[in-house]
C-alpha cells in the first residue's frame, strides 16, 4: 500500500540547530547500523522507517559498510526511499560515511582521497542517491595526512555530492586539526559523531567544549551502550537481543554482573522519574545543549515509540544526577 506520512509529524520533535550552522537536526536522528542489512527482514525495515518519519525523524544515519554484507543497509535504505520516501527527499537529511574496511586491497579503507571519493560514489549508487546531505570521515587515519582528508571532504561538498562534511571517532586534539583545516579550506565541518552514553565518558574531556567554540554540532552515537542502558537485560540475555545475535557488535561478554548490577540501579531511578531506562539514559544525553542530536539504533518499531517518549522528561535534578554519578563510579 503507498505510504503517506502523517501531516502532524513535527509538531512532537525537538529540533536543534547544528553548531552555528544553517541546518536544524532532530534531537533523535535514527543510525541504521545494525537491523537494516541483507540478513534482516526488509518489511521490519519499512515499518521502522516510516514510523520513525511519521514521529518527525528527519534524519537518518548510515556508513558504506552498514549491514551485514556490507553495502547492503543503504541498498535497503534506497529501495525504501524510492518505494515509500518517494516526493520527500527534501525533507530528509541523509548521511553516510566511510573510514573502515569496505573492499579489499589499499584504497578500500581509510583516509585517502581515492578511497573517499570512491566509496561515496559507491554509497550514492547503491540509496539511488545524487548527494547526500553529510558526509563524514568514519575514523581517524593515523598514516594519511590529515590535509589530503580533509581536501577530500572539501572536494565532494564542491563537487556537489555532500552538502556538509563531519568526523567521527576524532579524539579532542585530532578533531581540533581537523576543524582548523576545513575552515581554511573554506568547508566548515558540520558535525561530529562520537560514541557517548552514560557508560562512555570520554567526549566530556575536552571534545564538547571545543565543538562548541568551534560552532560544531555534535550527534552522539550508541548512546544506549547498544541496549544495555535498558531494561532488557536485568534478567539475562534474550535471545532476539544484539548480544544474542551472531551479527551483533555488542558480545554477550559485555553483559558482566558488574554492569547488569549498575543497569538495576539505573533502572530503579528511571522507575521513580516515570521513565524507562531507554528514555532516562536519552534524557541524560539531550540535558545537554551541546548535543545536536542522538543518534539512536532500534530493532523494532516498538523501540522507537518507547524512546521518543524520553522527551516528556529531559531535567535531573542535582540529586538525581548525583545518584547517577554514584552509579557509574
Ligand atoms: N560513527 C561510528 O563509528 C558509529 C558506530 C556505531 C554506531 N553508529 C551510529 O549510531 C547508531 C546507533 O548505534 P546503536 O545501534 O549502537 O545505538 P543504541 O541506541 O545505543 O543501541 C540500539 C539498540 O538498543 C536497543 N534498544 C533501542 N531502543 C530501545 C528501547 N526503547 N527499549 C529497549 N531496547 C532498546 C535495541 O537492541 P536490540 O537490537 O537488542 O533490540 C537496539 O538495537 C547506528 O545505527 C549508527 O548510525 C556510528
């Protein structure tokens, strides 16, 4: 049946401007990362995305080698886009990325300019695409220079293929080069995308304050830890949870009683503000303002519902974020 999304979808979402950028992000942007590949069922895929439209989800996060097999989620994402986003594309951000292993041989991963340029005429081919709305570099490379990355993220925007550039996985000081030489190039860097939840700290050690001196956006990825900053593993590992998969990046051997113990204490404070764990761990990102975006993955249409609800309740109070910290010590 042809898909209409519904007229109402950005009255519910937050939208936030991106850095001191002309474009405006949802606070939850949908990454497709895993549940979106040739091993996944396409129809689940369908009704994710639309539901995600139809919440004001505008933006939607992929990379060359989402799948698995890689490749195939933005192919996924394409078929979608052309048999229900039909008429919509300007109403969408679309980003995708490249920086790991993607084909063999030395120009299928990393930062060069030959494998940049490639992969991205790669990724538009396969989402039917003629531009993507952000182009990032996935990863830093230690053995390119930073200035033939960077002249490659530049040449696309001018080329017409992206419209802005980001970085991901740039530590603080890395990122710091690599802003400066993209305003020299006269291509400012839009976005980062670091790993950041209530389990990984690192982004709060100098890379949020430079991104917003810097006037940089910032889309924080897993910010559930991969669902374990859920409710879904208190009592073990259900057997359709990404621990539980053989495709899933998040190994059964993350779940330690260690963790599970801090998952309990979390989830008794997200019980007394109301919220699930999946909502209150959003909260605690989008508190915030830093934040553009999170960027979030889910494995059911469900999901979606349940986390946007994180928005009912964003504040903490200082003792909740102090019970908080006490936690994660
Ligand atoms: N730049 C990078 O290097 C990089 C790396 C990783 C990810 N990313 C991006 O970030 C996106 C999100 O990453 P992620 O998938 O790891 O994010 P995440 O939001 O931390 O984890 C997603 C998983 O959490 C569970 N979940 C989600 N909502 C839930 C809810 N309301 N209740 C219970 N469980 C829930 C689901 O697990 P189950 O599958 O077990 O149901 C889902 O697959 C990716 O798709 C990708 O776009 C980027």
């Amino acid at each position: 049946m042809s898909y209409k999304p519904v007229s109402t979808r950005y009255d519910s979402m937050e939208y936030r401007r991106c850095g001191r950028s002309g474009l405006l992000l949802p606070a939850v942007s949908l990454g497709l990362w895993h549940n979106f590949g040739g091993v996944d069922t396409l129809e689940n895929c369908r009704s994710i995305l639309r539901l995600a439209l139809d919440s004001g989800i505008t933006h939607f996060d992929l990379a060359n080698n989402y799948g698995p097999p890689p490749g195939s989620a933005e192919e996924n994402f394409g078929r979608i886009l052309k048999q229900d986003f039909h008429g919509y594309r300007d109403q969408l951000i679309i980003s995708t990325k490249a920086g790991y292993y993607m084909w063999p041989g030395p120009y299928g991963e990393w930062g060069s300019k030959k494998y940049l340029v490639s992969s991205l005429d790669q990724s538009l081919q396969r989402m039917g695409l003629d531009y993507v709305d952000i182009f990032y570099h996935h990863r830093p490379d230690p053995n390119t220079p930073l200035e033939e990355t960077m002249a490659a993220l530049d040449l696309i925007v001018r080329q017409g293929k992206a419209l802005y550039v980001g970085i991901s996985n740039y530590r603080a000081e890395e990122a710091a080069k690599a802003l400066q030489i993209l305003k020299q190039l006269g291509t400012p860097c839009l976005i980062h995308q670091p790993k950041y939840s209530m389990f990984e700290r690192w982004v709060e050690e100098g890379l949020l304050d430079l991104l917003e001196k810097e006037g940089v956006g910032c889309i924080p990825f897993s910010p559930l830890a991969q669902g374990l900053l859920t409710n879904k593993y208190l009592k073990g590992i259900p057997s359709d949870s990404r621990a539980a998969k053989p495709t899933g990046f998040l190994q059964e051997s993350a779940v330690t009683e260690q963790t599970v113990g801090k998952i309990k204490r979390l989830n008794e404070l997200a019980i007394k503000r109301e919220q699930t764990l999946a909502q209150m761990a959003l909260a605690w990102i989008l508190k915030d303002k830093r934040v553009t975006s999170v960027l979030i993955g889910v494995s059911k249409p469900e999901q979606v519902t349940d986390s946007l609800q994180c928005f009912r309740n964003t504040w903490f109070s200082p003792e909740e974020l102090q019970t908080i910290e006490d936690i994660l010590r």
